[in-house]
C-alpha cells in the first residue's frame, strides 16, 4: 500500500493501491512516496533552477541548450530545428566556462540522468575544440536553493548535486515528511549507481558503450568520489551497501 495519501487535487494520488497515478510504463517510484510529477512539472522546476544557474553564472550558463550551440560558447543562441545527434542533444545545465555538466530528473528516475551526462560529457570532450574541461558537476561548483514552489498546492524540494544529477521530489504542500531524509547523498547515490548499472549494461553500440555495465558505474563513483566527499554522503557509502 502506498505510503504517500497524495494529493486532495489530484485524484489518481488518493487510490492507495495504484502504482504510480496507474502508469507504470512512463513512471517509477521504488519508494513509493513521489507526488505525480510530469513533465509539465519537470519544465517549471528546470526553469527555476535555470533561472539560478543564469543569476550565478551569467552568460556562461547554458541552460537546455545544444550541444552545438554549446561547443560555439553561445548559451543565447536560437536552436536550429531538426538538428539531430550529436548537435541537437540538450544537456539541462552546462557551464560553458568551467565545463560543469548537470541534468536534473525527478527522484525516481534519477539514475537515468547519469547516463544521459556521460554520454554529454563524452561527446564534449569529444568535439570540444576551445580547451574546455567538461565533468560531471560536484556542489561547489552549483547547488540550487530549495524547495522550489510549483503552484498553490505543490513544491519541489531539491537536492544538491549527486554524481551531476540534480534530484528533486515533488509533494503537495501540506505534506509533513523528512525531506532531508529522503533526498539524502546516500539514497540519492543508491538509486541513481544501481539503475545507471543495469540502464548501462543493455545499452546498444555508442558513445556510452566506451565502458558498459557496472563498470560504468563504479568508475564513475571512484573517480568522482573525491571531489563530492561529504557534500553528497559518499563518506558514509557503506552504510549504503
């Protein structure tokens, strides 16, 4: 039974017994405690943060822009329509002067987001020809403020970064739970390490194919391990195991 008593607004939120509003082919929720978030939702709380990504970095901050327009140091750039792979992809945040990368997903598809930034950092590094250091983003380098106000009735508590991927839940806003809790370093890193793992290994032939499976994994965590430290509970990974 759903732990979550949803939302009075939304009635695909109140049958206890539904998995995810009754979607289980487009959403996921392990936890079992995620309001309805779509993508409607996900466009008001990536504007938000890219509206605090814009005010801490100006005109370099690119904000779900391609990666064509990326590589020409131009965040303010029209896309070109039609543009397909590698140009056209989209990464959500990139900072253009200290090669930051970041994309942001909705706590249950967390793991998601840490395929989509190698694949984004691969190819940078790949076409890049200005001599920019693209990683994955770490705190230090950006954390959005929290919660995030979605309407009257919803908000968006935020994460910071975790492995590049800004993770927020979305919950009616008379909801009383730990929120710390749960978007804590240490949950936030078990869900995205164990799906990215086994999203890796059934990947066909690309850029991503450069290392497959849990490797992929695991030499993402080691290598960014040092940087994040405390700021995301890698210290405590451990207790995660």
């Amino acid at each position: 039974m759903d732990k979550n008593e949803g939302g009075i607004t939304d009635p695909r939120t109140l049958h206890r017994f539904t998995y995810v509003s009754n979607n289980p082919i487009d959403l996921r929720d392990a936890m079992g405690l995620d309001y309805t978030s779509d993508s409607a939702t996900g466009m008001v709380v990536q504007n938000a943060i890219g509206i605090q990504f814009r005010n801490l970095y100006g005109t370099q901050a690119c904000v779900d822009q391609q990666i064509s327009n990326i590589l020409m140091g131009d965040c303010g750039a029209s896309w070109t329509f039609g543009l397909g792979y590698p140009g056209g992809l989209r990464p959500d945040i990139a900072n253009i002067g200290g090669g930051a990368l970041y994309e942001i997903k909705p706590i249950k598809s967390a793991g998601d987001g840490l395929l989509q930034l190698l694949n984004y950092r691969n190819l940078l590094l790949l076409l890049n020809t200005n001599g920019v250091n693209w990683h994955i983003g770490t705190p230090a380098d950006f954390t959005p403020s929290s919660p995030i106000v979605i309407d009257s009735t919803r908000v968006a508590y935020v994460a910071p970064p975790v492995l590049g991927v800004i993770v927020y839940f979305v919950a009616d806003i008379n909801d009383a739970f730990d929120a710390a809790k749960l978007l804590s370093g240490v949950q936030i890193l078990k869900a995205i390490m164990s799906s990215s793992a086994a999203s890796a290994a059934a990947q066909p032939s690309s850029v991503i194919s450069i290392s497959r499976g849990a490797g992929i994994a695991n030499a993402v965590a080691e290598s960014e391990a040092a940087e994040l430290g405390d700021d995301v509970g890698v210290a405590v990974m451990e207790d995660a195991a």
